[in-house]
C-alpha cells in the first residue's frame, strides 16, 4: 500500500471518526436539553447553587462511583466563573468534555440517573425564601382523598351489615367490634389490627369529624410535600395511636382514624418549626393570604383545634360508659408520630444543620416507642386472656 494511499484512509477514519462524535455531541445536546433544561429553568438565569448539588449528588450515592476527589474536580472545573452557581451553559460543557475537565462518557453512563435526581431535588432559592411558592399539583393530592374514600366506603359497607342485623348506626353509636380489622385487646397476636383499626368508626359523627379534619389538613399538607411523605406519617401515626392505647386502655377496644389525623396535625407543626422563617415570607406586606398562612396564624388554628377536641376526649374516657369511651391516647400518640416523624419525613424548603440533627433525633425517638410498645405488648401480663378462636 502506497504512502498516499494509507494517508487518504487514516484522513477518512478521521473524518468518520469525527462524524461519529459529532453526532454522538448532538443526541447528547438533545437529551440534555430535553431532561435537563427545563429543569435549570426554576433556578433561573443564576443557576444551581453549586453547594447544593454537591449535597444532593453525595446524598443520591455518587460517590459509589467516583471518588471524592474526582468528584471535587469536576465541580471546580464546571464552576468556571467561580461564582458558586452551575448554569446550564456550564452544566452542559461539564457533560460535553472529557478527562479531567468534564464527565466522561464511561461516567455519564453510570450516574446520568444520579445527576438528574440531583438537580430535580434542588429547590430554587425563590421556592426557599418563600414557603407558599412550594404549594402545587404536580402530582396532584392523592393518598388523602383515596384513604378517606375507602374508609367511607368501610363505613358504608358495615352500616349496612349492621341494619340488616337490626343495629342501626346512630350518631354516635354502631361498629362491628367482631369485624378483623377492630383492635381488639384480647387479639393482639392479629398485628394487622394495629393498622386496620382505622377503617372502622362509631357512629355517623365519629367518621364525618374524622374526614373533615384529614381532608381539611391532609390535602394542604400534599400539596407542598406530596402524598408519599403524607402517607408514612399518616400510617406510621395511626400504628403509633394503636400502640400508645394498647400500652396504656388494656381492656378497651379501639376503632376510628384518630391516630392518622392527629399525626397529620402533628406534622403541620412539625413543618411549622422547620419552615417558620420561609412561612412568614412577606407576610406582613399587606396580603391576606399571606397573613393567613403564616407560621403564627397556621399554629394558632391547630390548637385552638386541637386541645378542645383533645380535653373532650378525656373528659368522655373518664366519663362515658365502656361501649362509648374514647381512646385519647391514640390522639396523643398519634399527634407525637406526626410532631416526631415531620421533621424527617417531611420537606424542609431550607434545611439548616440543626434541623437535620433534631430529624435524626425525633426519628431515634419514634423507633425507641416502637420499640417499647412491641415489648410491653409481648411480656405484659395484665391484658384480657387470649381469644385464640
């Protein structure tokens, strides 16, 4: 093969070569624009704070793929005006290079999932200066309504049982304490009774007040922190309930969604305490809504809610007959969860040190109740004889 020859070849893999890459850049420009750019858009024309992703990238685990240094480096070299913020120009020049100034492409293959979750989990300063900016549809509220709507319909199924059976439900009377999913002390071995409990309520009352106040502050609390982080704290504090009852009413039956409701409540404070500085943006810039749902205005109402509704469910525990008594430490427990559990769980628009160490803490704190009321469950004595049948 002449020297000619071999240089038009090696010319035309070069050319093909190139061709290749150019290519490869401009699917590459594509996918980022179409996964990326929207994305940087919240942030607007400053960009990500570069602090920021680099927490969300260690949190999403990436350094299980790079080293801490490699990480270092390529967030220096996409910093390149060094003013602390990535914009989606660098952002893009940070995905598009290679070697030791930009990712490359045996990198991109391995975290580009990473990296996305990273910067969708950013919230822009404009969302964490003020807290009412957080309130949307996407997705839109979901676990409230649907656990509401399969409580009524528990409600409706047993009140019709019981008409048939000539027990109509009255106001404030009327539940199948035989139905599996009652709390029943004599049947504690049924763990799922600690969970199930809440599909069942006494009397028309009992289930409308419930409904009302989860609907009431189950849905507002979706909306900012979404239904998944409303879920756990909901299901966590209706165990919760359960267990504080079973630790403290030995031989009395539970019934209702209280637990799950007061958690909500609990969490409402919960979020009060993380975000009281992001709740009282502007609000004393003349807007009524603003006024509204500041952090003063939100935790007057949960009290003035909360401890009437409370000091009426002791006077009726002490007072009512057996078949009417209340179980009020299902309230407190379930209030505690959500006030324990809404530090952790739930979304904090600008989490400051401390606020992650008390999450830690309130955490620790839930699992040690848990982990107390399993154990008095199991090697307490003073609970009704076993019905095994």
């Amino acid at each position: 093969m002449s020297a000619t020859e071999s240089g038009r070849r090696a010319g035309a893999g070069v050319a093909r070569r190139g061709k290749v890459e150019d290519i490869e850049m401009r699917k590459l420009r594509e996918d980022l624009d179409r996964n990326y750019k929207k994305v940087f858009d919240k942030h607007g024309p400053e960009g990500v704070p570069l602090q920021d992703l680099r927490q969300e990238l260690e949190e999403e685990g990436i350094t299980d793929h790079i080293t801490q240094e490699r990480l270092n480096t390529l967030l220096s070299n996409a910093d390149a005006n060094r003013d602390a913020q990535i914009t989606y120009g660098e952002f893009v020049k940070l995905m598009e290079g290679g070697g030791e100034g930009g990712v490359t492409r045996e990198e991109r293959r391995r975290f580009r999932g990473i990296i996305s979750a990273a910067i969708d989990n950013i919230i822009p300063q404009s969302m964490k200066e003020d807290f009412i900016a957080n309130y949307n549809c996407r997705p839109p509220p979901l676990f409230i309504p649907i656990i509401s709507a399969i409580e009524i319909a528990v409600f409706i199924y047993y009140a019709v049982e019981l008409e048939a059976q000539g027990r109509p439900i009255t106001a404030t009377t009327g539940v199948d304490m035989s139905s599996p999913l009652v709390y029943r002390p004599s049947r504690r071995y049924e763990a799922w009774r600690f969970l199930t409990y809440m599909f069942m309520h006494q009397g028309y009352i009992h289930i409308l007040s419930n409904m009302i106040f989860q609907l009431l502050f189950g849905v507002p609390l979706e909306f900012v922190h979404k239904f998944w982080r409303v879920m756990i704290v909901y299901l966590l504090g209706v165990i919760a309930g359960s267990l504080a009852h079973s630790c403290t009413d030995h031989y009395v039956g539970l019934v209702g969604a209280s637990g799950g409701v007061y958690a909500l409540l609990g969490a409402h404070v919960a979020a009060i305490i993380t975000n009281w500085r992001e709740m009282n943006y502007e609000c004393c810039g003349g807007s009524i809504k603003r006024i509204l749902l500041s952090a003063p205005v939100r935790l007057t109402v949960i009290l003035v809610l909360v401890l009437p509704d409370t000091g009426i469910a002791i006077y009726r525990r002490i007072s009512a007959p057996d078949e009417f008594k209340v179980g009020v430490t299902a309230h407190i427990g379930g209030f505690l969860a959500g006030l324990l559990l809404g530090v952790p769980v739930l979304k904090n628009v600008k989490k400051l040190p401390w606020e992650t160490t008390l999450g830690w803490v309130t955490l620790a704190l839930y699992l040690a109740f848990v982990a107390f009321a399993v154990m008095f469950n199991g090697f307490y004595k003073g609970y009704p004889a076993t019905d095994w049948s």
